[in-house]
C-alpha cells in the first residue's frame, strides 16, 4: 500500500494522528500527576509513561512498514533503516514489559531506562529515517532536474520564463548538493538541522519553477491588447466649442 503516493499519505496522516494523541496523554498526565497524593506519585507516572510507550510503538511499526515499501530509496539505506527499527523495537517491547510488571521502584531507575532506549536506540533508529527521507528527496530532485532539462531542450519557452526555469534548475542543483551531504553527517540533531535547512530550500526553488510556469502561461496566452480610451473631454460639445 505504501508503495502508492496515497500510501504515503496515509502513513504521514496516521503520524499526525500519532503525535497529537501523544501530546494529549502528556496534557493529562501533567493533570493526572497534580492531582495524584505522594504515595500515588510514582504509579501514576508509570501508567502514563506506559500509555506513551503504546503509542510510540504504534508508531515505529507503521514505520518499519513504511521503510519496508517505500519508493524511491536506495538498497542499502533501506536495509540500514530497517535494522535500526528492528532492534528499537524488542527494546521498545523489553521496557514496556518492565514497567507493566512492576520491575521499577523508583524514578530514577525509570529516567535511566528512558535514556538507554534514546540513546542506545531510538536515535539511530531517528537517523536511519532521517537518511532515508533525504534520499527520497533526492529521487525526487534528480527526477525534476531531469524533466527540467528536457523541457528546456523541447519547448519554446518565454524569455522571461527561460530566465526563471534557469535560476529554478540551479537552485535545485543547490538542493541537491546540500541533501547529498546529509549522508556523512552522525550525529542526528545536526543531520536533522541540515535537512531543514534543505527542505526549506527546496521550497524555494518550487516558488521559482511555479513562478516560471505562470510566466510561460503569459508568454502562450498572452492577454488581449487594451483598447485606447476616448478623451471623453475632447469629444463633449463644450471642448470643441472652445476649440473653435
């Protein structure tokens, strides 16, 4: 399913939905826990660390189906991303077995187990996915420059709309110079602060090459000549009076 564009729409769509129930079990843990006595402390946070950690997986399993079918991506990075949610998962199921067993009995134990599964887990399995959308984004940038190119070399294009798919195919090779140099980045904030900065950059170049099609537009349907208006002035009976 996944394979299709409404797939992936689809998995994007169950992400959204992920997320805002995420945030709203945290919203009423916040209120659950102001609420709880001292002695119910520790239990209520338990329940609600468990809850997220249902939720979490949810997500991530959707993910490896995503990761699994996706389009578009390389042999190898897909393989990369489906071992990392391969080995976040079992963790994932190894924590949240322990916390509905009672295996913690104290806050401190808990927070360090939190940081493990980050740290150990999560994050590669964060990277891996980072990697595989920015070579998504590069199939997708190297199909483009592609069309582009041809479009150039077969369609007579406005010179102002040449001028603007020219400054629209540099930008994109922009784009693509900064996506490939995601892969030699390790650490995963900075990867993820570089692959903003490379999306928003794509979006410029799709401002430049919508810009370049309403221009084309204008060059193929240009709009009818206006009409000169009459000197109204000039024709009334009082101005040639005057002129006589």
């Amino acid at each position: 399913m996944l394979q299709t564009r409404r797939g992936v729409e689809l998995f994007y769509s169950f992400q959204k939905k992920n997320t805002e129930d995420l945030l709203a079990n945290r919203e009423r843990c916040r209120e659950d826990l102001r609420r709880a006595n001292r002695d119910a402390q520790f239990s209520t946070l338990l329940h609600c660390y468990q809850r997220e950690l249902v939720l979490d997986r949810e997500l991530h399993e959707k993910k490896r189906q995503y990761m699994e079918s996706i389009p578009g991506i390389s042999s190898v990075l897909r393989d990369q991303a489906l071992l990392a949610e391969n080995a976040f998962l079992p963790a994932l199921d190894a924590l949240l077995k322990g916390v509905g067993n009672d295996v913690f009995t104290g806050r401190e134990d808990l927070i360090e187990a939190k940081k493990n599964l980050h740290s150990a887990y999560r994050v590669p399995a964060l990277l891996a996915e980072l990697r595989v959308e920015a070579d998504r984004s590069l199939t997708w940038v190297a199909h483009l420059l592609h069309q582009l190119f041809l479009m150039t070399q077969n369609t007579e294009l406005g010179p102002e709309a040449f001028e603007k798919t020219a400054e629209a195919f540099t930008c994109f090779e922009e784009g693509e110079t900064q996506l490939m140099g995601l892969s030699t980045i390790e650490g995963f904030e900075d990867a993820n602060a570089a692959l903003g900065k490379s999306l928003t950059h794509l979006q410029t170049c799709t401002n430049l090459l919508r810009e370049a099609h309403r221009l084309q537009q204008l060059f193929e349907n240009p709009p009818p000549p206006e009409e000169p208006q009459e000197n109204r002035e000039e024709l009334s009976p009082r101005r040639r009076w005057k002129n006589l």
